[in-house]
C-alpha cells in the first residue's frame, strides 16, 4: 500500500520497510528459522498457518506451505489479497500480496508469490499505551447494526496504542462479547482527522470509582490496520506523548 502523501515528509521507518535488501533479509530470516506466519484473507475468516519454503530473488518469488484443504487453498488462490502476519525477534512483521498462485516445492504442493516491495514491522515498544488527556479527546464512532434510531454511537477513548484502544461505554451500548468484531469504526482524532479501522473486543472491565460510581470499558485490538493509519496513530500517540512530558515538566 503507497505512503499517504501527507506524510511523505516524515520518517516512516519505525513501521515501514521498503529497502528491498532489507525485505530480503528479514524474509530469509523468517525462511531460516522457520517461523510460522498466519496466511489469512483480509475481512474472511479464511486463515492458515504457514511457512516459507524458499525465497527466490532471480525468480522474484517466495514459496510457502500450502493449507491441507484444497478449499482454502481455492480462496487464497482467487482472493484479492492475501495478508500475512509473523514475529520475528519479538518484533511483529506483516506484509501482504496481492496475488497467490499455486506452484511446488521439490515434490510437494505449494503457494507462491512475489516479493513484497514493502512490509510493516512493528517492534514491542510501539504499543506502548499512552492515556488520552480528557482536555483533548479522541473519539471512535462504532456503527450499530440494526439499530435503526441510533446507526452509530461515540465513545471516548481511555486510553490507546498502535495496537488497540480503550473505549468508556457506561451506558453498555456495545456487544462486548470477546471476539465481537466491528468493521467501519471511525477514530477522530483531535486533528480533525478521521481513521477507519477494524476493531475486535479483546476484554471488558467494570470497575467502581472512589466516588462510588460505576464505569464500564471495553478493550479492542485493531485488526488488518493499514499502513497509512499505524503512521498516523503513531504521529498522534507521539504527539499525547510530547504534551504529557512537557505538562510533567511544567512547560504546558
């Protein structure tokens, strides 16, 4: 996925590689340890775990195991785009292709596809948390399906990472079921900037304040998050984070 323009300026190094001898060093690297990768089908709950067989740079070719049902092989095959996500060192690592054709390796079956010409690798501490200031709100708008008088409800964020968010719902709006997925949420940043994301409930917590009142949160991961959008969270959390330093330091 190309850089936003907006922020072609900036350095986006901490999530975005694009060097292609690092991309090929950090593939051989999974080829040598042979790390498992979750090969899934971004918005289907189509997914299998795999491996990298080969990678062929003459060829511009990475080879994988391929899943033991044929089915799933037939939608990774014919999907749009395939996505894949690993760790390396404890380091996160994520890239995806946008065709996967079928092939061998030696006498077995497999999948292939071309290099990547950029990957996302995330280390640990970008997703450190950083609570959001009430004087400054973030908000995510999450849609509400089947709920024709109220389509969407806002919530404020407690708190948030590269990784995922804290929402205050005392009103218990939401389904948060563990694993309940919502697509299409809106995170308005104070920027007047606002994100899309996918977002699946992680945890809920309900808890009784000094003043005896009541507050119930709900804790969501961001699922298949876009590139442009982990640097522009990354820039927001930096940005909560500069003002709580100087704040700290008596300079706000």
């Amino acid at each position: 996925m190309p850089i936003d323009p907006r922020f072609a300026a900036e350095d986006p190094s901490p999530f975005l590689v694009t060097s292609p001898r690092e991309i090929v060093s950090l593939l051989r690297s999974l080829e040598k340890e042979r790390a498992l990768l979750q090969m899934h089908i971004p918005g289907r709950p189509v997914s299998v775990i795999t491996t990298i067989l080969e990678l062929d740079e003459r060829k511009n070719i990475v080879v994988v195991d391929n899943s033991r049902e044929d089915v799933i092989n037939q939608r990774m095959i014919s999907a749009e785009k395939v996505s894949f996500e690993t760790a390396l060192h404890k380091i996160r690592i994520l890239f995806s292709t946008p065709k996967v054709t079928a092939g061998r390796h030696g006498q077995q079956s497999a999948l292939m596809f071309g290099i990547p010409t950029e990957l996302t690798r995330l280390q640990r501490r970008d997703y450190y948390r950083v609570d959001v200031p009430l004087s400054n709100p973030t908000l995510c708008s999450f849609p509400l399906p089947g709920n024709v008088d109220t389509p969407r409800i806002s919530l404020t964020l407690e708190d948030l990472s590269c990784g995922g968010m804290l929402v205050v719902d005392n009103d218990q709006v939401l389904d948060c079921t563990i694993g309940t997925l919502y697509t299409g949420c809106r995170l308005q940043l104070p920027d007047n900037e606002i994100l899309t994301v996918t977002a699946q409930v992680k945890r809920n917590l309900d808890e009784t304040l000094s003043n005896d009142r009541k507050t119930h949160r709900v804790g969501f991961s961001f699922v298949d998050l876009s590139n442009t959008s982990l640097i522009a969270l990354q820039r927001h959390i930096g940005k909560i984070e500069r003002k709580l330093t100087a704040r700290n330091k008596g300079l706000d």
